[in-house]
C-alpha cells in the first residue's frame, strides 16, 4: 500500500467514524504507528490540511525496553492467535483480551508521554523605600546597611540578583536560606535619582531580585515585607510539577453540536498548594466560543460578549469554607448558527490575599531596621485549561 492509498482510506472513514461516535471535534486524537505509510512526508502533510492530532509513537531506539511493545500491537497479537472467523468473535475477543492487558502496562507507556498539565514559576522582588528614608541615607555618609535572608528558598533553582545593588555570598551552603546585603551608596543614589524624577512620590520601588522555582501552571505570587514601609513583592509566573501545584483545578468538557454546543468547567480549590491556605477572590472566567452564537442559556448565570466572541463568569470568593468545599460546576449552553464549534482554551483570573505557593519568606539580619508589616498576595497570569 502506498501511502496515497492511506490517506484516501483516511479521508473515507476517519471523518464517518468521529461523527458515529459522536466525538467532539478535537476531542480525541489519531493513533497510529510508526510504518512508513503513515509518517511518510505526504501523510504527515495531510493530518496537517485536516488539523487533526496524532499520538505520536517514539522509535524503538530512543524508548526503553518497557516502551518497546505499544498496547494496540499486544493486542492485535493476542485477537490474531485466537483466530476471530467474524465481526462477533472479532469484537468479543478485542474486549477480552484488552482487559486482560496490566493497568501497570498502560501507565508505563502512558508516562513515557507529554503531559499536558504545566506549572513553571518564576518571580521577583522590589523594595519599596518611604520617601523620608532618602533624607536619612543623604545626611548620614555611613547608613547602617540593610541585610536580609530569604527563608524556605529549597523550591528555588537560581536567584538571580540586581548586582548594581545588592551582594551575596555564593558559597553559603545552606539551601533553604539564602542572606544579601545592599550596596547603600548605589540604593542612595538610585533613590535620589527616583524622587528628582517624581518628587511627591510616597514611596520609590526598587527591584533586586528575580528567581525560578523547581519544577513548578497559576502565575504571581507575592510576599510584602513592610520595613519602615520597605515592601518585597515576589511575583510569580505558574509550570510543571502538575495539578497538585495549582491553587483551582479545572477541567473542561465540550459538546459540539450543528446547532448547538455545550460547555462545563468543573473547579475545585485545592488549598494543598499553598503555604498557608488562603481564599481566592475576585474570580473571573473567560470560554471563547465560536460558531456564530446566537443565544447562551447558562448556571450560573454568565455575559456573552459577541464582539469578543467570548463568556463571561464571576465569582465573589473561593475557599474551603465556601459550598462543597470550594468545588463546583459553570454550565452553559449555546445556540449556534455556523456550528459546530470548535473546543477552545478557557482562561481563569483570580488574586489571593493572605498566603503565598512556594512558601518563601522574609526576615531581617542585624540591626538598625524593623519589619513592621509582612503582606502575602498571589495573583494569576496565565492560568489556562485546555479541553
């Protein structure tokens, strides 16, 4: 067979198949194996005209010997030796043999495989100078220096440093602390440059350090340390150590029809993934839906915005103490005129007062400054589900 005998078998049954099934579109993905047919440059180009996603199978080469026999070869093999003489037999042998298949076989080769869910952090931190400060660091030549340690900082692969300010010893071999120092006389002159630029400022931010998490898809996270009004923001940007990292998990579900698409994201708070579990507030969801809609009923009720193509939840506060736990459901359903519709990406905004997700924190080392207010904040960036 030739692989333009392939495709033509694929453009007869795959689109028939989908539909009998009743499959969404882009809800499920086309598994085949490595023959040439199938990833010949012609077949590969034609999943590509089709917009249609393949479950890509690794060569036995760069696989480990676990990975070398795919679940759908083990069981063509086992259906063959049985001999299937029709249809029947052919399906009632398939079901057999495939539950006779290991659970631990299947996860094997399904952990050999991209997962989908990704949480990366990074983030930063800014002091924020009272303006009064800056007569103090003027008139004394010698200012007492500003010293302090980050505490909890194991989660943290790299800190990177504003060098034209701040110092630290890179020999410290304590890896959950990490203490800096600030080179006062660039902090006097950056702050004297910053209240010639705004003189009724109250305050004057100065950014000192940026730093990436271990293995962490949720974005901003903040901590606010008040020292004679000095505040350290860190800023965090959620991908990869999974659901468990995330403070709301969500998951989608698509139905699309001709006339008709339904939607529901299910939610749930997950207070796991914080340091100190804190409510989440000011919640808004965002599901694009296209199609031409024409009408949206949905529970809770949503906005529809039909320039932007887009619906339009909100919620006041979730948290452990809210109904179910903080678990629940947004439906909707959607007339369309175009349909069906195509499954989108949703996006979730949310800020959280009160703790933090990797649980990094501030103290002060030596004398001759006071901490007088520590405020913790997280918020999202990019905070997406895909269906």
């Amino acid at each position: 067979m030739k692989s333009e005998d392939y495709q033509q078998i694929l453009q007869h049954n795959v689109g028939p198949s989908v539909r009998k099934l009743g499959l969404p579109q882009r809800s499920w993905v086309f598994q085949q194996d490595n023959d040439p047919k199938h990833t010949s440059k012609s077949t590969r180009k034609w999943f590509e005209r089709k917009s249609l996603e393949t479950f890509k199978v690794a060569s036995n080469e760069s696989r480990p010997e676990s990975h070398r026999t795919p679940v759908v070869r083990d069981l063509k093999m086992a259906v063959w030796r049985r001999h299937p003489s029709n249809i029947r037999d052919l399906e009632q042998f398939a079901k057999e043999e495939w539950s006779k298949i290991p659970a631990e076989h299947c996860k094997t080769l399904n952990d050999g495989y991209r997962k989908r869910c990704i949480v990366k952090i990074t983030g930063d931190m800014t002091v924020s100078f009272p303006s009064g400060i800056i007569k103090v660091f003027t008139s004394n030549p010698s200012p007492a220096v500003l010293c302090f340690r980050l505490k909890n900082t194991s989660k943290l692969e790299q800190i990177l440093p504003n060098t034209q300010l701040l110092y630290s010893d890179p020999s410290q071999s304590d890896n959950n602390c990490k203490d800096f120092w600030m080179n006062m006389q660039a902090v006097t002159a950056y702050l004297k440059k910053s209240s010639e630029q705004n003189p009724s400022a109250s305050y004057y931010n100065v950014d000192i350090l940026k730093y990436q998490v271990v293995e962490q898809v949720a974005k901003m996270e903040g901590v606010m340390a008040n020292i004679v009004k000095i505040y350290v923001d860190f800023t965090l940007e959620v991908s990869s150590n999974g659901i468990q990292s995330t403070p709301l998990n969500l998951a989608t579900y698509w139905k699309c029809n001709a006339d008709t698409t339904d939607v529901r994201l299910d939610y749930k708070y997950n207070p796991e993934s914080m340091a100190v579990p804190s409510a989440l507030s000011n919640i808004q969801v965002m599901v694009p839906v296209d199609g031409a809609v024409t009408n949206m009923q949905s529970i809770p009720t949503a906005v529809w915005n039909a320039e932007q193509m887009k619906a339009f939840w909100k919620m006041s506060v979730i948290s452990e103490k809210s109904e179910n736990g903080g678990s629940g459901s947004l439906r909707a359903k959607f007339d369309v005129s175009e349909g069906p519709s195509n499954p989108s990406t949703l996006a979730v905004q949310f800020i959280s007062d009160g703790g933090t997700l990797s649980g990094v924190d501030i103290e002060l080392v030596g004398t001759g400054y006071r901490l007088s207010l520590v405020k913790r904040r997280f918020g999202t960036g990019k905070y997406m589900a895909d269906y």
